[in-house]
C-alpha cells in the first residue's frame, strides 16, 4: 500500500500544514506551478516526491522537473502534466498521450478547481487537487490524500486548508 499526498499550484507557498500531511504519506505528487524550488525541497525531506512543473515556473524548475511524468504506482500507471484540463474537453495533446498510453489515473492541476471522477471513455481516474498556494482566484486551498493498495485506489480525501 502506498499513501499520496496529491498537491498543485503552491505559487512558492509552503506552510507547516502542508508539510504535516506531507509527513503522513509515503509519496507527495506535485502536479506544477511550483514556483520556489523551496517547496519542493522542503516536500522531498518528509516524503518521496514526484513532480512536474507548471506554465509559472522558472528554468530552474524546468530543468529538475519534467512537464509530462509517467510511472506506476501499486500496478496503476499514473500520467501527471500541470496544464491538461477536464476530461471531457481535453487539448489534442493530452488527448493523444492518454490513447497511447493508456493510463488509470489522469493528474493536472492548473485550473485551481478540484476535481475527482472518473471517464468511462477512456477509463480512468481524472484527479485535479484544485491549488493549495495563496495566489490566484480560488478562495479554498485544497489537496488530495489517498491510497492505491493492490491495484485499487481508495481512501480518497479532498481536504481543505486553511482559507487564503
């Protein structure tokens, strides 16, 4: 079983909240716009961290972090990118890499919205964890935490934070 701490959208924003349900978890996933690579370093000392960066962040972020990620978690193949909106209105380039690959769980951010469903289409979990940093126009900070344990997602928590 490995327990995920699912985030998006810090905007160069951690805070001893995030960081103690980071601590909770075996594996933090951070779907983009980063922002200070404080954050992230900040996130990989509690806990394993996979991450891709997002449209706000610098070279810096770029070069440490990839704009697609693809890997298996628990024998569920995850595809996480930080701008790949709803899955119903997919860009073409989100739409192709999700025929090919093939993936169960779909993760973006971006869009500072929180969204879990599933798409029968294409059959997998779509997980948007909204945004957790301070800046944009989201009034609630939110994140995920959940489980995959043999193969099955479960457990699945959308939390909110304190207000902005």
């Amino acid at each position: 079983m490995t327990k995920i701490l699912l985030l998006s959208d810090t905007h160069s924003y951690i805070d001893d909240q995030i960081l103690k349900y980071a601590e909770a978890v075996d594996e933090v996933w951070h779907a983009g716009d980063i922002g200070d690579l404080r954050v992230t370093d900040a996130l990989s000392k509690v806990a394993t961290l996979r991450a891709v960066y997002g449209n706000i962040d610098d070279h810096k972020a770029r070069a440490t972090y990839p704009r697609d990620l693809h890997f298996t978690c628990e024998g569920k193949k995850v595809f996480m990118t930080h701008i790949g909106g709803r899955v119903t209105k997919l860009p073409l380039r989100i739409k192709e890499i999700l025929q090919k690959q093939q993936p169960d769980i779909y993760i973006c951010g971006h869009s500072h919205i929180l969204l879990v469903q599933y798409h029968k289409e294409h059959k997998l979990l779509a997980l948007n964890p909204g945004a957790i940093g301070k800046h944009g126009f989201h009034k609630v900070r939110t994140l995920l935490r959940f489980e995959i344990d043999g193969g099955k997602v479960g457990n699945m928590e959308a939390i909110e934070c304190m207000p902005r």
